[in-house]
C-alpha cells in the first residue's frame, strides 16, 4: 500500500473514531479494504453501513458484487433485490438500471 494510501485510511480510522455512526466515513473504509482485497473486513463496514441507514444502496449493491465474487450467488440475488426495491421507490434510474444489469448478469450465469 502506498504511503498517500495508508495515510488517507489512516485519517478515515481516525475520523471513525471521533464520528462511529457517519455512514460515509464507514464506506470510504470499506472501499478502502475493498481495494486491498481484503474482503471480510470490507464486508463489516458495509454491514455497519446499512446498520446505520437501511436506505444505504451503495453498500448493498458493493456487498451483492462481493457474494457474486464469493459464488454466493443467493446472497448476491437477495441483496440486489433489497436495493431494487428501495430504488423503485426513487428517481434513481441509472442506479435501478445498474442494480439490474448486475442481477441480470448474475442468473443468466
């Protein structure tokens, strides 16, 4: 991990710290962990996200693409289908089209 990384999760922890509860504090980490590959611990901060706001679609759609990468493919489908719901409800069109493209792609194979 290179330095400017490591200084940026470093500064993301220290926030936690000071502000558990701020969902885009727990996503950045849990980006972060996603691009070091380490995947269980990515897994818990997009939990907490979704534990602090149910509505939190972009940690359901990282978690969905996680399960997929896992072979969990029932996991995968349940949580696509959770966000598609939430986003029927929205004006979101885009992400409704990209949750499922993802859902698509994922029973097709």
């Amino acid at each position: 991990m290179t330095d400017f990384k490591q200084q940026r999760k470093a500064k993301l922890i220290e926030m936690l710290a000071e502000t558990p509860n701020d969902v885009f504090i727990n996503f950045a980490i849990a980006m972060e962990e996603m691009a070091t590959e380490n995947l269980q611990l990515a897994i818990i901060f997009f939990q907490k996200c979704i534990e602090i706001n149910p509505n939190h679609i972009p940690s359901r759609f990282q978690l969905a693409k996680i399960a997929q990468s896992k072979g969990d493919v029932a996991q995968a489908i349940a949580l696509l289908n959770e966000g598609i719901e939430l986003l029927q409800k929205s004006n979101d069109t885009k992400t409704l089209n990209e949750f499922k493209s993802l859902l698509d792609e994922i029973e097709f194979f």
